[in-house]
C-alpha cells in the first residue's frame, strides 16, 4: 500500500481560509470553528484520493486542466497535484465569480 500523498497550503490558501474564517467569526465565532475544522477535514482527505476533486470547470474551458476542486459548500477548495504533493491553492466563495477572482490574481502576482 502506497504512503499517500502530503497535503499541502500555499500562502495564498492559507491567507483565504484566514479571512473566511475571520468574516464567520465576526458573526458566530463557533460557527468559524466548525467551518474551519470542516474545511481542514475535506482537505485533509485528499491524501488518499486527490483525484477525486472535478476539474475547474472555469479553467477547463480555458484549457487548463492541473487544477481540481473539491465543493466544500459554499466553499470551493481549489488545488493541485505534483508528484507525491497536493498543493491547496485556494479556497473561495462558490457564491462569487470564480473567473474574476482567479484572474485579478493572476494580474496581481
């Protein structure tokens, strides 16, 4: 039986689970606890099966295709697969536009 794979955060990631988290607890700090112990759940599943996520839809149309997703919902957990490693590259509002957001970071970076 294969070791699985290393499931890993970017900052930029790490940065957007921080400000979800942030916005809930402004509201209902339980409630951010629970949807920050959720969302580090599902993502931590993925060392077993990365493959599982669908492609982006909005970045397939593209022709990108490195890029898969798991709904976490309203949560989009967007990540990546090299080697051994699951890169987690976002996690975003399924509520916003997907698109918008993915290429104001692009232009910023």
């Amino acid at each position: 039986m294969s070791a699985g794979y290393s499931v890993l955060w970017t900052e930029v990631a790490e940065k957007d689970l921080r400000e979800i988290i942030a916005f809930i607890a402004g509201d209902n700090v339980p409630n951010a606890l629970h949807v920050l112990e959720n969302i580090r759940d599902k993502a931590s599943t993925l060392y077993a099966f990365p493959e599982r996520g669908r492609v982006v839809p909005e970045l397939q149309s593209s022709g990108i295709f490195i890029y898969r997703e798991l709904i976490i919902s309203p949560w989009r957990l967007l990540y990546r697969i090299a080697d051994r490693n699951v890169y987690v590259t976002a996690v975003l509002d399924s509520r916003r536009n997907v698109e918008e957001i993915l290429l104001q970071r692009l232009i910023q970076s």
